[in-house]
C-alpha cells in the first residue's frame, strides 16, 4: 500500500532520482529560507524548486545530507511520504560547505501540521492517521528524532479532498541515534498526534521485513565519500539489518 499523495511530476522526479545519489548539474541558489540550525537554503534548476541544507560548514561529523538522501530513497521504495531528495557535492573550495542534500518542494503552498490545524476538519485529521501510523513504523526502523508538527507538511485540502502530507527533515536518524553497530536504542520518539492506526504499523513493519536486502546496500553504499565515512556506512546498514525485522516488539505490539 502507498501512502504517498504526492503530484505526477513530483513523482516521476523521485523515480529518478530514486536511480541514483548525486547531481552533476549546478543549481541557483535563491537564498536563505527560515533560521533553522541547518541554515536551509532555496535552489532551483529549470522548473525545479528544491530546499537545500546545510547552508554553512559543519564540524560535528553528523553527515546531515546523507541522512536526507538514504530516508528518502528507502521511504520511497516502501510507499511512504518523504519528497524525493538528491546530493549536491559544491566542491571542496564553497566557503559555505562542500556536501548538500536538496529536498524537492513538496506541494505549491505547504504549511505545517500545527499551522494546519484551523484548517482541517475533523474528518480531514482522522484521514491522516493511518500515514502517521505508517510512518511511526519507519521512524522506528531509521531511529529517526527530531519529529515535530513543524516537520511535517500538509497541502491544504479542498471540501471533500483527502489530506495530502510530506515527512520531512531526518538530518538525525540512522547513525546519528545509532552511532554504533548494533546499537541497543528502542522506538523513536515519533510524532503521533492521532490515535493509532495499527493495520498501518503492521503493513509498514511487513514491508520493511520484506524490502530487498541488496536494494538497502545498494542505497546506503552509494553515497560518496565525503558524504558518509565508511565506517557511518557500516553503522547504517548494520543497524537496519538489525532492526528489520523487531519493530513490532519495539513499539509494543
């Protein structure tokens, strides 16, 4: 089952980029967006509009974009509301940082789920809870933190339409909780502002236990050094090896 509402073009641009890890092409740089610790910043190259981090040079070894681009891809191959994401290597002489993540712009005029609040009716908030069970799942199995109302965004529904939302900032997940192998961490502190949905926890917790093992080595050993360290690399495959098939029992269920 997908979870994804996503529009055609985003889509096919997340096939693609699904495909592989970085871009060669250049982006313009459209300035900063809001003042988060990332210091985000606007690109955009033709028709694209992307959200691009780190904006400055970074010395706390978290391999913020690489993070962004693994929980991407695998959210996509499980049907999971993450927008698609590619590398954008600036070449070690950028005074502002070499290695970039750009996030694609999710929808025309997103605002966040606490902002969307006045908005929705009671009906369109019970229509989002089996994502949000959904992604309860996966945030387990990337031991994502950092999860927010302001990290998840919602296009605005007309009378009648369905609730269209988009997970976003996992700059600390994977080897950021996990800094070693086997590391003993239990659920994620995921946001779960609607009851539980447990046919969503389940479907998820089967579809991780059942994603291709190659298609995750794939993914995580494809991005380039400086991105990921081999040994963050390691960290990250060993740890969702290990967590695949144990979500259910980490959640409780």
């Amino acid at each position: 089952m997908s979870y994804r509402a996503f529009s055609t073009a985003l889509e096919t641009l997340a096939g693609e980029w699904f495909t592989c890890a970085c871009t060669n092409n250049s982006s313009e740089d459209l300035g900063p967006f809001g003042s988060t610790e990332s210091r985000p910043f606007r690109v955009r190259r033709d028709q694209l509009i992307g959200l691009a981090k780190p904006g400055e040079k970074k010395t706390d070894n978290i391999p913020r974009a690489a993070h962004e681009k693994i929980v991407s891809d695998l959210a996509y191959g499980l049907g999971l509301p993450v927008p698609p994401a590619i590398l954008w290597d600036r070449g070690d002489q950028c005074p502002t940082g070499r290695c970039v993540g750009i996030s694609a712009w999710a929808f025309p005029q997103p605002i966040n789920w606490d902002e969307a609040q006045a908005h929705l009716s009671g009906d369109q908030r019970m229509q989002a809870a089996p994502t949000f069970s959904a992604m309860v799942a996966f945030e387990t199995w990337i031991s994502a933190t950092d999860r927010k109302g302001a990290h998840v965004l919602v296009n605005l529904p007309g009378p009648g339409d369905a609730t269209q939302l988009a997970f976003i900032d996992y700059a600390y997940s994977l080897c950021y909780q996990g800094p070693g192998q086997n590391a003993q961490i239990g659920a994620a502190p995921s946001f779960t502002p609607l009851g539980h949905d447990q046919g969503a926890v389940r479907d998820v917790c089967q579809g991780i236990a059942a994603f291709d093992a190659g298609k995750i080595h794939e993914i995580v050993t494809r991005i380039p050094e400086p991105f990921l360290s081999p040994s963050q690399r390691d960290t990250i495959l060993n740890n969702l090896s290990g967590r695949a098939n144990r979500i259910e029992a980490l959640l409780g269920l």
